[in-house]
C-alpha cells in the first residue's frame, strides 16, 4: 500500500493530501459544497476529474457541474473503478462532449450475471424445538436435559450433577 505525501507549497504553507473517498459522502449530501471547497483541487484524484469540473461549470453552470462532477465521484467509490471512470471522462472530454453522469452510471453499472441469485430455505419450526431437548446415550441416564442449565448445575453431562 503506498500513500501520497503532502508537499508544502512554494509560498511556505503545509501541503495536504485530501482523499474524495473520506468526504464523498458528505459532498453526496451537500454537492454545492464542492464550488467553495479549500482543497478542491486536491481533491480530484485524477487531472481528467478537474477537467471535467472546469467544463462542466463553463457549459452547464455551477449547480448542474457540482452535481454531476459529485456524481461521478461517488460512481468511482462506489464501482471501485476511478483509472477506467478517468479514461472515459477524458475520451469524452476530448471528443468535445461533457460527460453525462446517467450514460456513465450504466456503463460501469454492475453486470447482472455477476450478481449470483441465492436461495435460501428456511427450515421448518418444529424442527428447532426438538433441539431444545438433549438425550443424554448410555446407561448412566435416559431422562432428558433441559436446554438450559440452572446456574448452580454444572454443563458437564458426565459429572452428574444434573437434578
């Protein structure tokens, strides 16, 4: 696992590394809050991210590029799939398109034959409350043991201890 490093800026102040998958779920809530963010730019985590921003605050206006560009974001957390989202943005991008979030949410949409169907059979009730009896085998005794042990007895069932 390797992580980046901050690097101080040449004016002096502290570099800082802001990764969108620690606030995507709050910018999901609040996509306006990205216009005005402080470390916008590093938030990005691919330049094709901030391109995409750049164009799409130029040709959609302010509301529509933080929900679309939030959008995507959360598509790369969510599909795990943030290097192949870039190169579609880009090819998008440079073919003069701005990306539109609902082609590109099908696009990286699970497959539907990736997801197995289960089935699950759920056992008849009867059958729980013949656990709730244990037979002791052998010839130290027939009689049946409660399922639960008062507190004194002990769980040994060969110590005969047992009422």
């Amino acid at each position: 696992m390797t992580l980046r490093r901050g690097r101080p800026h040449s004016s002096g102040k502290h570099g800082h590394v802001i990764d969108y998958r620690h606030v995507i779920h709050a910018l999901r809530r609040k996509p306006m809050a990205l216009l005005n963010l402080v470390y916008r730019e590093q938030l990005f985590p691919r330049r094709s991210y901030q391109r995409a921003f750049e164009a799409l605050l130029a040709g959609d206006g302010e509301k529509q590029a933080c929900r679309i560009i939030v959008g995507l974001l959360a598509l790369a957390h969510d599909r795990a799939c943030e290097a192949e989202l870039a190169e579609a943005i880009d090819a998008e991008l440079d073919a003069g398109r701005l990306p539109d979030l609902e082609t590109l949410s099908r696009r990286f949409a699970p497959h539907p034959t990736a997801i197995p169907d289960i089935t699950i059979e759920v056992a008849p009730l009867h059958l729980y409350d013949e656990l709730s009896t244990v037979q002791l085998i052998g010839a130290a005794s027939e009689r049946p043991i409660p399922a639960t042990l008062p507190a004194s007895s002990c769980s040994s069932p060969s110590c005969g201890c047992l009422p």
